[in-house]
C-alpha cells in the first residue's frame, strides 16, 4: 500500500498579516481552511503565517513549492490600500508580471455599482485603489467575491495550483465555497478514510507511548496519537487511530488489527480500555 503522502493531495495554507503576528487576530480562516480540505480528502501539511511584506510572502510561496505542495492557498492581502500586496508577491514568487485582468475589473466595477445603489459608498468609480483589486499575475483567473469587492484568485505555476482569498472571513468562506471547492472537488485525488478511538483508564501516557510507536509499523498511512484528558477527576488517554488508503474496506481491517492489538497492550499494562459512547466517531 503505498504512503499517505503519496496517495493524498498536498495542501499549504499561507495566511498574510501582521494583525495575525502580533496576537491582534486569531487565525480562524487557516483553521477554517483546514478543515474544509480535510473533509475534501486532501491534507495540509504546513500552515505558515507571514506579515504584509512583498519579499516575505514571495518566500513562502517559492518554499512551499519547493516543498512539491499541490496546492497553495493565501488568504488576506488583496484589497485596495498600500498593504495589500499578496499578489505582488505571489507574482514575483513565480516570475510573472501583474496586468489589468478585464474580467475582475468587470467585477469590481458590478460590485461597486450595487454598493452605490445600496448606499454603501458614495460612487461606484473605479478609482485607482479600487482598480489596484484587478491587478492580478498574468494568465491568473479571478474567483467572483459575492460578499466584498476583491475577487479572488486562480492560477497555475508550473506543477502547483495557487489560489489566493481575501482575509475577511465571510468573503474567504463564501469564495471558497462557491468558486473554490467545486474545483478541489473534481480534482483532490480520491482516497479513503477510516478512523475510531479509545479511552485508556489506568495506564499512563508515558508508559502506553513504546506501545503505540510499536503500533505505527503496522501498515504505511496508519496516524495513531494519544490525547490526555480529565473527566469527572478521573485521568484518560484518548487514543485516535486514522487509515489513509485506497479502500475503505481494506482501512477499516487495518484499524481492527490495530484496535485489537492497542486492547491486548493496555490490558497488559493493567489498564482498561473503553469505547466511547456511540461507537467510534
């Protein structure tokens, strides 16, 4: 069977502010991203934050291209003012020059005309900040942003897909939903998933570690982790067990072995092992 990496689709997360660096605002959109793929199939194997700077953001995406991801998604930095400058560096990442793209000006230009109709802004002209938003790398195609006037970004550099979102959660979600995750859907490489988990009473963390190392060998694409927990006064060990593979069914006899094996070593440690209510989850 051949390993995890192989068989899922690499994602890097690159999430641009300082806002994020400095303790202002927590990184809800890299978690929120990173669950939307996973439950897609694909795996995101690194999550970087980097501030509003051209050479940091250039950094992070020629690295995690380096690094063979499949896809890199951004999110923040797209807007109009001086400090949106995640396509410059996505740009100079992958040496292309930024143009006039028509069709996100033809966007924005809708967008600020309904904003003007609302009352939301005074005019719907195409100033040169808001003309900045349709500045985009050569032969990138812009994603339409129902919630907010920058769109979003699709592009192609050499083996790797990037796709670069705004910061504001609600437009991030909504791009990603609509325009984002139909694409991922057709093109994340299919696997199966399986996975359970167990309480452990009555054996501590230190000591079922060597165990589960042993347990790892099992199978390639097999993830064990142990989480410590309290409930009631009482200490637990929550142990998940994950399989990564081209089956399900030939997952779920894996996690069996496993489980089966995890059951005969806590028992052996003078533990107890307990299924959580419900079944595995």
């Amino acid at each position: 069977m051949p390993r995890a990496s192989s068989l899922q689709t690499i994602f890097e997360i690159i999430s641009v502010g300082y806002e994020l660096l400095d303790g202002r605002v927590v990184n809800t959109n890299a978690s929120w991203l990173a669950g939307q793929i996973s439950s897609l199939g694909g795996r995101v194997s690194r999550i970087t934050v980097v501030g509003d700077e051209v050479a940091e953001i250039s950094s992070a995406i020629r690295e995690a291209m380096r690094r063979g991801a499949d896809w890199i998604i951004t999110s923040g930095g797209l807007g109009p003012t001086y400090d949106d400058v995640t396509l410059q560096g996505v740009a100079r990442a992958i040496g292309r020059k930024l143009v006039l793209n028509r069709r996100a000006l033809e966007m924005i230009r809708r967008r600020y005309e309904e904003l003007a109709r609302e009352g939301v802004v005074e005019s719907p002209e195409l100033t040169p900040p808001r003309m900045k938003m349709a500045m985009l790398p050569r032969g990138a195609k812009p994603l339409e942003n129902n919630v907010g006037t920058a769109p979003g970004v699709l592009l192609r550099a050499g083996g790797c897909w990037i796709i670069c979102l705004p910061g504001v959660p609600s437009e991030l979600q909504d791009i990603f939903l609509n325009r984002v995750k139909p694409i991922l859907e057709k093109k994340i490489r299919r696997i199966a998933i399986a996975d359970r988990w167990i309480y452990v009473r009555g054996v501590p963390e230190s000591n079922l570690a060597p165990r589960l190392d042993e347990l790892r060998t099992m199978a390639p694409g097999l993830y064990i982790k142990s989480h410590p927990e309290k409930r009631e006064g009482t200490s637990f060990i929550r142990v998940y067990m994950r399989m990564i593979g081209r089956k399900r069914e030939a997952c779920e006899k894996v996690l069996d072995r496993v489980e089966k094996e995890l059951i005969k070593a806590i028992g052996e440690l003078g533990g107890e092992a307990l299924k959580p209510e419900g079944g595995n989850s």
